[in-house]
C-alpha cells in the first residue's frame, strides 16, 4: 500500500515508532496537532506485511494468524476464513463496561497504538496504520469504555478501537454520537477489511493504560510546580523559617527532586520578606512546613522514574507475537505485560499521598491560632464569623481518599484463560486511581493556598516574594477575602480552577521568567 499523501503542516507531529513523548501525547490529545507517519516507518510496515504473508502461506503454526489466541492457541485459522475470524476477533474482545472515555483519552490511545504499530513489529497491513492517523486528524473519536481490562494488554477496551475501524460499534464525532459505519461514509472512508493477524494487532496493545498514563505525568509535572508555589505561600503566611531552603543544605544530599523543588520554592520567595526578618518562633517549624521540599522532591522522582519506563513503551511494539521482518521471524512473547511502569504509577500513588498529607497539615496549622497568632479559623471577626473551620473537614476528607486511592492494585489478579493468563497488573485502574489522585490533590492544594492568602491578609504588611505575590494577586482574582462567612464551595471551586486551567502555573512562570 502507498503512503497517503496530504499537506503537513510545520506544527505537525512526525511519527516513526521512536521519539514519542508524554508532551507530545498531550498535544495531540488536548491540542489536536495533525499527526502524519514518516515514510521510513511505512516502509518497515510493509516489509512486515510482507513477511506475514510469507509465513502465512508456508502454513507455519504462528499466534493469532493461523491459530487462535488465549486458550484457543490450539485452533486451526484456515486462510479462508482470516477476515471473519479477525472480525469475529475483535467483536468478542469488545467486553468493556462504563463509563466511557473522554475523547481526549481516547485521542492518547490512538496514538500510543500508532506509534507502536510504526516500529514495524506487529505485522499487521498498513492501512490500519493509516487509519489511525486519519481518526486523530479528522477528529473521529470511537466511544471506548474504561473498565474491564485486566492490564495484560488493554484487549477489552481498545478493541472498541477497531470496531469502529470495520464500521461497527459507534464514535464521536464534532459533537455528535453515531454509528460508526455512517461516520466513515461522511467521511469518505471505508470501513476496513481484516486481513491475518489485523485483529490481534489491534488489540494486543497497552495502549488506553499508556495514552492515559501519558496525560497523567503530563498534569502532575505542572501540578508538582503549583504545590511547591502553594507550599511557599505558606510559609510566607506562618513568617516561616528559610534556613531549610538554603542550597548548601540541600547540596549535603543531592537527591535530584529535592534540589529542584527547593530551587523552584526559592524562585518563588525571591524578594520575599522571609529572608530579611528572622522570627525566632519559626526555629524548628513543624515537619510539614520545614520537610517540604524533600516531600514535593520524592514525588518529582518518582514522576521523572515513571515518565522515563512510560516513554521506552510509548516507542516501542507491545505486540504478541513479535515481527522480526530482517530475520523473518515471528516470536511468541510477553511484551505486552506493562509491570515495569505500572509500578511507577504505584509509586506516585504513594508519593502524592505524601504531598496531600502534609498539604493537609500545614491547613490544620494555618487555622490554629496557637501557631500563627492570628485568629482561630482566620476568621476576620471572632464573634461574627466561623471562618474556615469547616473546610478542615473537606481537607480531611480528599486526604482520606487520597490515602485510598494510593493503595497498591497491580498485585491483585486472577489466573485466567485456562490458567495460561496467570499475570497481570491492572494497569488502567492504576493509571486511573493516579489521575484520581491527582485532581484530589489540585483541590487539596486550592484549599492551601485559600488559607495562606487569608492568612497574609489578616496578618498585614506581609512582603510577598515574586511568585508568591503572583499567585496571591491573580487568587485574590477569583476569591476575595473573606469578610465574612460566605459559601465554602465556590470559593473552593474557583481557586481549583485556576490551578487545573493551568492559569495559576502560566501566571507565575510569566513572572519568574522576567
């Protein structure tokens, strides 16, 4: 098959199996950049091809083209009866249950499987290739469910993919839900024939647990910068210590996301009273104020430890069997099980508890007029008003299920498939329970920097840093200071916002880059 040729665009994303990155996913994902397929990658797909047929026709016993998959390994697949097999193929493995993918989701699974198919490993015919380009650009969005994969490849769910490839199954498409046969026709293409191995090869990917993964680190890296920001908001709030700051201290154990989480809080107090005025009651801090940076670095690591396994799979085949065309060979394999990044996405869970826990704390600590010497709840008026005493117990709340949500689920499996499936990771409710914790976190944080503005306002006179008075003016913005008890709820939505539109992380950048 020919290459399809169209204009590119100088903003369009080239793809050929390698150099895929998170940013890149969410670009195409969130941003809708044109993706196009490099020839260098259309020619490694039809050697593959060809060495399909090849095989195909010398009758030797190969996984999902002449045999069937799963427990039926032992089946005879006639040349006959390749196109209905890989359609009945991909019909039976489309078992996944609600709720459905948001269309930027299922955006980030095309593409992953995209680029996975360009190494050439898979064998399957070109145009398949071809047909996820087309979706992406053409904004053709398959209705794909969430639920019922077991993270040994995502089969359940991106099938979903390929039904809408064969005309079944229903898509998404500018704002309107049909089936996907009428979509094609208005689109000009036509549904595609399946040829040996086209159905495996649609489905035997990680594909929703990787694309959705990828959005994932995407948000936190911008989220990590927020939390050291709302962090040294804080701390000008309390009249804080900054000796714990000071680059020499961090030097003595230079755990790469500590040194740039103190160096970005620093960024953010430069200029900042802080380090004109010592204040003898902040000698020893508390734990959560003083142990910050270490905390928001942990989760930086880990997020850098993740992001880096997550882009090696981005780019590279997760197929079974594995094409090798210059040997013309087709393995059996594992590539397919995604355990290595899976666990990283473990971890985060567990390093953001740590950053919503001590998030969590220095609200309590904000609201107690032992520690701060401003009023109980910084209320404005002790006999009026309540103030933010009950917004403790939201804070609370989004910890408790932030604790949740970070406990381990890859280990917990069933042996499946006539015992042959013994392993898997539950890959895509890792995935998802991170993004959980990732919006529970953004709100844990409106909530933090809610307290620290009010805080600095009842206190008075306060000399702000450069990013900490940038995030206090555009908060002030959305949420004025309380007067007076108002609803808790609006006040808490509009600073979320600001942080998960990324307005609060553009606002500040735009300063600390001056």
């Amino acid at each position: 098959m020919a290459e399809r040729s169209r204009p590119v665009s100088g903003s369009a994303l080239v793809l050929d199996g390698t150099g895929l990155s998170v940013a890149d996913v969410d670009s195409v994902a969130r941003g809708n950049r044109e993706v196009v397929i490099a020839p260098s990658a259309w020619e490694r797909l039809e050697k593959a091809r060809q060495v399909i047929f090849e095989l195909a026709e010398e009758g030797l016993p190969v996984y999902g083209l002449n045999r069937g998959v799963g427990w039926n390994k032992d089946k005879v697949i006639s040349p006959g009866l390749y196109e209905d097999y890989n359609r009945s193929l991909l019909l039976s493995h489309s078992a996944g249950v609600k709720p459905e993918a948001p269309e930027e989701v299922v955006r980030a699974a095309m593409l992953a499987r995209l680029n996975g198919l360009l190494s050439g490993a898979t064998g399957s015919q070109p145009e398949i290739a071809a047909l996820y380009a087309d979706f992406l650009n053409l904004g053709l969005h398959p209705v794909m469910p969430l639920r019922g994969s077991v993270g040994a490849a995502d089969i359940t769910l991106i099938a979903h993919l390929g039904l809408a490839m064969i005309g079944e199954g229903e898509v998404q498409l500018g704002g309107r839900r049909l089936p996907a046969k009428q979509a094609l026709a208005e689109l000009g293409l036509a549904p595609l024939r399946l040829g040996p191995k086209d159905g495996l090869a649609i489905v035997s990917s990680n594909a929703l647990s990787a694309g959705n993964g990828a959005l994932a680190l995407h948000d936190l890296a911008g989220l990590l910068e927020v939390t050291d920001t709302v962090y040294a908001l804080s701390l000008e709030a309390i009249r804080g210590n900054v000796s714990p700051l000071d680059e020499a201290v961090h030097r003595k154990r230079p755990f790469r996301g500590q040194l740039a989480s103190a160096a970005n809080v620093c960024k953010n107090l430069a200029g900042s009273g802080l380090w004109e005025a010592y204040n003898p009651d902040s000698l020893q801090d508390p734990l959560s104020f003083r142990d910050a940076c270490q905390i928001h670095g942990a989760a930086r690591d880990a997020l850098a430890y993740t992001r880096e396994l997550l882009e090696i799979h981005l780019n590279s085949p997760d197929d079974n069997p594995c094409v090798l065309a210059e040997e013309r060979r087709i393995l059996s394999c594992a590539n397919f099980d995604p355990v290595v990044w899976t666990l990283g996405f473990e971890m985060l869970g567990s390093a953001l508890h740590h950053v919503s826990k001590s998030s969590c704390y220095r609200i309590l600590k904000l609201g107690d007029p032992a520690f701060t010497g401003l009023s109980r709840f910084l209320t404005p008026d002790a006999d009026r008003s309540i103030g933010f005493g009950t917004v403790q117990k939201t804070a609370s709340s989004l910890d408790a299920e932030i604790r949740h949500l970070s406990n381990p689920a890859s280990a917990d499996y069933m042996s499946l498939a006539g015992d042959i499936e013994d392993h898997g990771t539950n890959a895509p409710f890792v995935v998802s329970k991170t993004r959980e914790i990732i919006d529970r976190l953004t709100y844990m944080l409106a909530i933090e920097a809610i307290h620290a503005a009010q805080a600095i306002d009842l206190r008075g006179g306060v000399k702000l840093g450069r990013g900490t008075e940038a995030v206090y003016r555009l908060l002030r913005t959305a949420v004025p200071f309380l007067d007076a008890d108002r609803i808790q709820t609006v006040d808490i939505e509009a600073a979320y916002r600001l942080i998960k539109d990324g307005e609060l992380l553009t606002s500040v950048r735009r300063v600390l880059s001056k």
